[in-house]
C-alpha cells in the first residue's frame, strides 16, 4: 500500500510514538507485507527469527521491537509492539469510510455495465466497461474491476484477511488495507468470497474463471486464464500461475506456487508448492499418476495378506 505522500521518517515516528534510527528525513513511501515489499515501503516484524529476513528485504524501513544494527540504506523504528503499531498505520493511512448509500458516489463504474439489484459497491471502487454485476454482490471499498467481468450472485469481493496474533486475552487482528484487483474478462460464480490483501493486492488473472463457492485467501496471485472448480479454498500469499486448473474441494496451504498449466484434482489437498506442466492428486499432494498407482497397490493389500496366511 503507497501512501497518498512522501513521509519523512520523523513523520512516522510522530505518528507511533516511538524511537527511530536513521535520517529524520528518510523518505517512507508505503508499507507492505514482507513478500510484496518494494524500496521506501515499511515492513514490521516482532520475532527474532524473522529479524534477518526483515532487514535484509527490499523493504527500507523495518518497523522492528528490537534496537539492531541499521543496515546501509536503512532506518529502523522501534516499537514494543510492531503488530499494533502497524495496524495504527493502516488505521490512519486507510480508516474505513461508512456509507449510506448502495453505490458510493466516490465509485466510477464504465459504460455498458450493468449493476442488478440490491449489490453494493464502496467508496473508490473502479469497475471496467460490459460488466455483469449480479444481485446481491458485495464489492468492499478500492476493489479494482476490469472489463467484461462476470460477477454472479452472492459473491464478495474485498472482504478482510483472515490474519491474527494470538494475545493473552484473545486474538487481535492485522487490519487489512489492501485491495482485490479482477482483469479482464474474468468469471465469478455465485457465492464467491475474495478476500483482500493485506496492504498489497489480491489478484485474479485476466480471463481466469471460478466456479460457485471458491474462496481465495488474501494477498494470492491468481494468474491468467486459470479454471478452478466449485468448493476450493485457496488460502493467503499463494502464487497460481498461468492456465492452471484446479477441480473441485481442492484445498492450499499459504505461500505455496503452483506452476505454470498444472492440474490438480479433485480433493486434493495443496501442501507444498508443485511444478507446472503436471497432474497432481492426493493428500499429501503427488503426481497423480504415482498417487493412483499407490491406490491400486493398497488395494492389493487383502490379496497379498491371504496367500501368506
């Protein structure tokens, strides 16, 4: 997420409350998950395992609870809770904005698209040109929709990550204030969930087309021309490339690939990342062909038991 403006790092530390190391005036450009980060961008980390991951990443400002040395280059923030403190920076630089309305005036929607009844559309949502909004679809605030897009009913767009930090007293959440991104000539069946990013995007690739009741996690980059079947949940920071297809229930974990013109089918479960050009199927994930041979090897079980008996 890039802020309106150019901070200066003092500015920042204003804003937090906290101590900082470096030039009072380090420029701060945006904030971003560790996986997205680009120069100018705040990254936060609150445990010491992922401290070198943080400070050696493209991100410039390490919001970190820990005074460390400062890479070259650098600046650091120092919190005693970068989890919160980040959440007070997504607070400030995108607060959520109520409205009265169904369609936000702040939304631009382009000729010859048509919105049915009863949708929602928020404050600075962008929808393309020959769309099909069906009924009852709810588009959260900054969702980016191309042209063409096919959007059936009862689909969600833009609602927060699934992301907390387990307290003492429960759970606190890492506010989302990201956005969904849907390219051209995109199909969404009914009753959809896609999740926003974190601070980046969550994107769905030009041409891709999502059966009924497929969720897809915050911060996932769905490449172009994908088909992924009815009942998949795709879970957060997943990367699926180009002309996948994915059938039916298949299930990820996060921040997993799958390649390039892959096949995954029916139930299986994602636990790692695959490459593209092959047929997957199983749980844990396999070659489908070396899974099934499994499967007919077991079945042999029963036979083999008898002739040693």
């Amino acid at each position: 997420m890039k802020f309106p403006k150019i901070h200066s790092l003092q500015e920042i530390a204003n804003l937090l409350e906290c101590e900082f190391i470096g030039d009072p005036n380090f420029p701060v450009s945006g904030m971003n998950e560790i996986h997205v980060v680009e120069p100018g961008d705040i990254v936060f980390v609150d445990h010491p395992k992922y401290y070198d991951k943080a400070l050696q990443s493209a991100a410039t400002i390490v919001l970190i609870n820990k005074k460390v040395d400062c890479p070259e280059g650098k600046a650091l923030l120092i919190s005693d809770d970068p989890f919160r403190d980040f959440n007070t920076l997504t607070k400030h630089f995108r607060p959520f904005q109520a409205t009265n309305v169904s369609i936000a005036l702040s939304a631009t929607i382009g000729e010859g698209t048509v919105i049915q009844p009863n949708c929602f559309v928020g404050n600075n949502v962008t929808i393309g040109k020959n769309c099909v909004i069906h009924p009852n679809v709810t588009i959260y605030d900054h969702t980016v929709i191309g042209n063409n897009v096919m959007i059936h009913a009862g689909t969600i767009l833009g609602a927060d990550a699934f992301y907390y930090k387990k307290r003492p007293d429960g759970f606190d959440q890492l506010i989302s204030g990201g956005r969904v991104v849907i390219e051209d000539n995109v199909g969404i069946g009914a009753l959809c969930t896609i999740d926003k990013g974190v601070t980046g995007d969550t994107t769905i690739g030009e041409g891709t087309k999502l059966d009924n009741q497929v969720h897809v996690g915050h911060d996932t980059v769905i490449g172009k021309k994908c088909l992924i079947a009815s009942q998949t949940g795709i879970a957060g920071c997943v990367v699926i490339e180009d002309e996948v297809t994915i059938w039916g229930q298949v299930g990820t974990t996060s921040g997993i690939t799958i390649g390039a013109k892959a096949v995954i089918m029916g139930q299986t479960g994602v636990t790692k990342s695959v490459e593209g050009g092959k047929s997957y199927f199983g749980t844990p994930i396999e070659e489908s062909r070396e899974k099934l041979k499994q499967l007919a090897n077991i079945k042999k079980i029963p036979e083999i038991l008898n002739k040693l008996k």
